[in-house]
C-alpha cells in the first residue's frame, strides 16, 4: 500500500497517475489516494489471467491488505506505506537527460513523472540496459551512464516504449531508428516476419527482439487490466483506497 502520487511498482498505477495530470490534476488533489498494488519485479510479464488456481489467493492478500489499511485508520493509527525508494534523485536525473534528448520542456505533461521514470528503469529493465544488459559505467553508482530512451520513434513517450539503454547504445538506435521512422530496419524486417521471440541468432537483433517482447508483455498487461481503455475515475474529496487489478 502506498501514495497513488508516489507508487512506481505498478505500471496501472502510473498510468493512472499520468492520465489524470493529463486531465489537468493537480499532484496535489491524489496526494490522499492510497494504492494497493503489487511490488513483485515483471508479474506483468506473465499473460494476464483473471482465473486459475492462484487468482482468488492473489485477490485474497490486496483485500486484506486494504482492509487492514481500513482499520488502522478507523483506530486512528498511521497505516503501514511501502518503503520509501531509496534512488529518486537517479530518476530525477534520468528524466531531465531523456527531456533534453526529446527537445522537451522537464514540466511538460508528455514526459512520465519521476516515479513512473522509477518504474521503467527498476522495475522493467532493473537497473540494467534492455540489450546489453550493461549496469552502465560505474556499477557501484545507480544506472550511472544509463538513460532512458525512446523505442519506437513512430509512438509515444509512453511506459510500453521507453527502454534503458548505455549513452553508446542510445545514441546508435537513434540513428537507425531516425532511418525507418520507428525502429531500426533489421529488427522491423524480423518483426514483419513474425519473428517477435529470440531466435535470430544475430546477437544484436536477439537483444533488440527481447526488449521489444518485454515491452510488447508490458503492453498487454496495462490492456488488459483496463490501462489504456478506462477513463479516469473522478477523486474523492476524502482519503480512499485504489485496490488496482494485478494480472
């Protein structure tokens, strides 16, 4: 359970969170809206389900979890929160360098807030490149000479297409992404050939395959829990609690 203006653990929260600073929300205004989630790294990338064996168990724990959030405060009691992240300056730093590569102002509602910034480079690629897998240049430093880059240069700034990548590594798909318009050509031609699992052989097209799956996974999860089709719920005036779908 955590802050809807803080969550980065769940990419239905952030989107959330997003649509409604686009619907001109103030931050302000779902600072009080509590969020039950799941903190676990890539459940998303499993297909989402909404039956199976561990369905009701998984429905179970977010009803406990808001309930008991319920009753510390019938109490009076501060309920428990999530550990606070220990590396928002990191993702401050991520976000300033990926406005400046888009030519964007750093306020600008296109550009995800600094904890879904969070939630792309720990939860989705965890810290590492999405194609080398690179810690970046200094390992013992948070994603240090790590940004976040745009995938597909045809779409959005949006969760399911922005990658963590090496400065090197940025710079190149740049350049064979502002060929096609989109992505680069090798990995177009695969994705045309059905070919969106590894498989290639071709090292650098396996690494570009396998972060366009993860994405693609990333895609389907927030589809499917209703991320991209609802409309944003009006906030209540008082404190509430978001039990959001897991798949």
């Amino acid at each position: 359970v955590a802050p809807l203006s803080e969550v980065h653990a769940s990419p239905v929260a952030v989107l959330l969170r997003r649509r409604l600073a686009k619907d001109g929300v103030a931050p302000a205004t779902f600072e009080g809206v509590d969020v039950v989630h799941s903190q676990e790294a890539g459940y998303w990338l499993e297909p989402p389900s909404t039956s199976g064996p561990g369905q009701p168990l998984l429905r179970l724990s977010s009803g406990l979890a808001a309930a008991a959030v319920a009753l510390h405060r019938l109490v009076g009691e501060a309920p428990p929160q999530a550990a606070a992240p220990g590396t928002v300056s990191s993702w401050k730093k991520l976000r300033r360098a990926l406005a400046q590569r888009e030519g964007l102002d750093p306020h600008c509602s296109d550009l995800p807030d600094v904890h879904a910034v969070g939630f792309v480079a720990e939860q989705v690629w965890r810290g590492r490149s999405a194609l080398s897998r690179s810690a970046g240049a200094k390992p013992s430093e948070a994603m240090a000479g790590l940004v976040l880059a745009r995938w597909d240069h045809s779409r959005p700034l949006d969760l399911w297409n922005l990658v963590l990548l090496t400065e090197e590594e940025a710079l190149a798909h740049a350049a064979a992404s502002a060929e096609t318009g989109s992505l680069p050509s090798p990995l177009l031609e695969a994705l045309c050939r059905g070919s969106d699992k590894c498989g290639s052989g071709e090292e650098s097209l396996e690494q570009q395959l396998r972060a366009h799956y993860v994405l693609k996974c990333l895609r389907l999860h927030i589809d499917a829990t209703g991320g991209t089709a609802a409309a944003a719920p009006r906030l209540p005036a008082k404190k509430k609690l978001i039990n959001l779908p897991v798949g």
